[in-house]
C-alpha cells in the first residue's frame, strides 16, 4: 500500500470530482468532504472542507463528546466567499487565541485572514496587494509572538513579512532583494528568538539570512558559495541551544551538513561526508536535544542513518541498517521524546517501522507489520505523548490506523476505518481533548473527519 501523494493542482480536481459524485451520496447530517489542514483552538478544531453550497470553506467541531468514529457534528465556520466558489482557506496556522490562514474573498484577491473560532470574528487582517490582486501569504511560522510569513505587495515581489495580531501591525521586514522579483524567502524556521532562512539576492544567490523581526536585524548571515551562486539552504533545524542545523551546497563539496550560531564564523560545514564534489545529500532532518538525526550516503554505505552533535567528530553514522552499498533509505524521522521513528528497510524485509536513540546498538525494527519482503510502508508519523501515531498497510486491512510505544509488542492496528483491504489513507492526526481527530476515507473512497479515544496505556482497535 502507499500513501495518497496530492498537488494542490490535484487536491482542488479532486475536490471538483467530489462535488460532481461523491457528494451525492453524502449523508444529510454530514454536509461536507476533503477535511483538511486540521489546527486546535481551545476547545474546538478548526479546519477547511468542500460543500456543494458553498465550496471551500472553513468549518468547526467542537470536542466532540460521542464515540462514533466517523464525526458528524461540524459546522460551517463561515462564508468568506459567498456562493458554490469557495475562498479556499490554506496554510492554518495558529498563534495565541487566533488561527491566521490565506483565504480568496472574491474581491480583495488571497490575502491574510485571522479566526478565533467564531464567524463574527473570522475577519481579514491587511489586504497587503491593494484591491483585487493576491498577496499570496505563506510560510507561516511563529517566532515568540509574533507571525512571519512571505507575500508580495504590487511594489516588493514575494519577501518576508511580520504580524503581531493586530492589522496595523502587519509590515514587510525588510526588501532583500530590491525590485518586482523579490527575495522569495523560504524554510522559515523558527531558532531561538530569531527566524532564520534561504532567501536570493541577484548579488549574493540564494543563502542563509536570518531576522530579528526589524529592518537591521534582518541581514545574510554568510555568503557559503561566493558570489551570484546558490548555496541553497535547506532542511534548516533548530537544535535547543539556539543554533540551526541545515544543509548547503558548495561546489567542491556538494550537497554537506552545516551548522550555525547566526554569525559568518560560526556558519561552517560540519563534515564532508561524502567527500569530492559528489553529495551526501543529508535529509529528513530531526533534532533530539542538541543532536539532529538525519538520512545521508556517504558513498560506501549508501543512504543510512546518522547522527551530528554539531562537531565533526560527532558527525558520524549511526548505523548501516542495509549492511554494504545497498540503500535502507530512513525517512520521515519523527522526535518522540529521547528517541526517533523512522521508516527504512534492511534488505530483507519491505519497508517497515524502525526506531533509534542515536546509538548502533539501540537501533532497530519495531515490528514487521508486513511479514516478508512487501512493506507496510508506514507514513504520517505523528508523536502522540511518548508514543506514535501512524499509518501503515498490510494485506488484510490496506493503508489503516497504527500505534506504537518503540516495541513489537506495544505495536498494533489501532482502527481498520475502511474495512477489508480497502485503505482509508489515514492523516492529519490532531489531539483533541480525550480524542485523537483525523481524516480518512470511507468505504465510498471520500474523505471525512474521524475520532479515536486518546490511547490511554493502550489503544483498543475499532473493527
């Protein structure tokens, strides 16, 4: 089985799919398809979904307090659009008491809007591209208490821009790149007090920046590459002593990890790990404390497991899950407290759920979900306390609802939504008060809105 991979491009044909024939099956009392970008907010999750009334718009569920599965009590948030178009709210973000999201009202083009959960106050904050033109907010990420995200005005192109939770506090921060094109920040990564990004200037190439939030404290940290050349940061991950990790591009070196504190001579890279111009290619970036463990091919072992403590010394792998050239690919590695989930494959078996505390010797599979060479190809890997939520297949259920504590044995089929080998394709995976929410599809192939008792010292499955 495999997850559902979307474009927005295919996301929306689907949602036009839907509204020509699912939704003609739909039950009365469960008026809307496609929940998606699910975000709590006090005692409610707020979320965007499809009706044929009103399109794509922005809908609430209250805790739910029923325990069947399959969740019927949302409501329709508003009608920022009205009529069958929808506004087609995206990038929900929440910070403090609001949910901020771009949003299309027909007139004033996509622009930021803020929620705090009711329709009175589901309101558009700055119309930052005057008039019917699109500012394209995006990116949002929270550094204290204040919101950052990338748009673009009619003067400045796409660059970094700031709100504190008031209109007149939204401005730009600062113009990178003067001019239409603009910086086009990206990887907004919070780090600290400070934002840090990759961000282009027709002089510098695409680099490390990072913002105070002002003006002057907004300033490329290092040009790595020299000159117009991208040096590309990517995978930017914040460790607890206020310093980030990321990977960049060189080319004597390829794609390597580095580190830095935010100043030109603490920007450096950690270890050649494949060394000569060929790549490592480090990915999957996750931090436990003050080590980031990470997928990267040091060009003997293949793409393994390893590990940085910011040092090179301490840049090492951790282990060659498939021993020799051949590739175990960890992926998707997920913090649960002092260890990681991830998924990879020993050659031997498919595609499986694996775990590691960042040593050789505590590192391993934590079951074959789909005994023998076919994988269970475990994705949405979502901490859940000390342990994790996700979704896997094997040949009797299809792609459903896991749990796992780290152990083969704390590690079973919490909920088999779309029974028999059909896959539900279970994501989102939100907390709810005494419930974990998610979206799933029935046994139609549509997507709705789920709920499961929140695993107490254990989950008990829903056939």
């Amino acid at each position: 089985p495999r997850a559902r991979m979307t474009t927005p491009m295919q996301r929306r044909a689907r949602i036009l799919l839907l509204a020509a024939g699912a939704l003609a099956a739909t039950p009365p009392d469960v008026p809307y398809v496609d929940p998606h970008q699910l975000v709590r907010l006090d005692g409610a999750i707020l979320f965007a979904a499809y009706s044929a009334a009103s399109g794509s718009e922005l809908w609430r569920l209250d805790e739910p307090t029923d325990e069947a599965p399959l969740v019927r009590a949302a409501r329709q948030l508003s009608d920022i659009r009205p009529g069958p178009r929808g506004s087609y709210p995206s990038t929900l973000t929440r910070m403090g008491r609001y949910v901020y999201f771009a949003a299309n009202d027909g007139a004033s083009g996509i622009e930021l809007w803020r929620t705090d959960g009711t329709r009175a106050g589901t309101v558009l904050v700055s119309d930052i591209h005057e008039g019917s033109g699109d500012s394209i907010p995006s990116g949002f990420t929270m550094v204290d208490d204040t919101l950052y995200f990338v748009a673009s005005d009619a003067k400045h192109g796409f660059e970094l821009w700031r709100c504190d939770g008031t209109p007149e506090s939204v401005r730009l921060v600062a113009d990178i790149n003067p001019g239409r094109a603009g910086s086009n920040p990206r990887q907004l990564t919070a780090v600290g007090s400070r934002l840090y990004f990759a961000a282009t200037e027709d002089a510098y190439g695409t680099e490390l920046w990072t913002s105070d939030g002002t003006a002057q404290g907004t300033r490329r940290v290092a040009d790595i590459i020299g000159g117009p050349a991208d040096a590309e940061p990517a995978e930017l991950t914040a460790l607890a002593d206020a310093t980030v990790m990321f990977v960049a591009h060189t080319d004597s070196q390829g794609a390597e990890l580095w580190r830095s504190d935010g100043t030109e001579t603490g920007t450096r890279l950690l270890r050649d790990i494949r060394p000569g111009r060929e790549s490592s290619r480090p990915r999957y970036l996750a931090a436990m404390g003050n080590v980031v463990v990470f997928q990267a091919n040091d060009g003997r072992s293949g793409h393994e497991l390893w590990k940085s403590d910011g040092t090179t010394k301490g840049t090492v792998q951790v282990a060659d899950i498939r021993p020799g050239p051949d590739n175990s690919l960890p992926s998707f590695i997920t913090t649960v407290r002092d260890h990681v989930f991830f998924t990879a494959t020993d050659g031997a078996g498919g595609v499986e759920l694996w775990r590691s505390d960042a040593t050789q010797s505590g590192t391993h599979r934590v079951a074959d979900l789909n005994p023998g060479p076919d994988s269970s190809s475990p994705g949405q890997l979502t901490p859940l306390g000390d342990q994790l939520l996700f979704a896997a297949g094997d040949a009797k259920h299809g792609w459903e609802v896991w749990r796992s504590d780290g152990t083969a044995q704390g590690t079973w089929l919490v909920s088999d939504v779309r029974e028999g080998t059909d896959s539900s394709y279970p994501a989102n995976f939100t907390e709810s008060a005494g419930a974990v929410v998610f979206t799933a599809d029935d046994a139609t192939g549509t997507v709705r809105l789920w709920r499961l008792a929140r695993p107490k010292p254990r989950l008990s499955a829903r056939e």
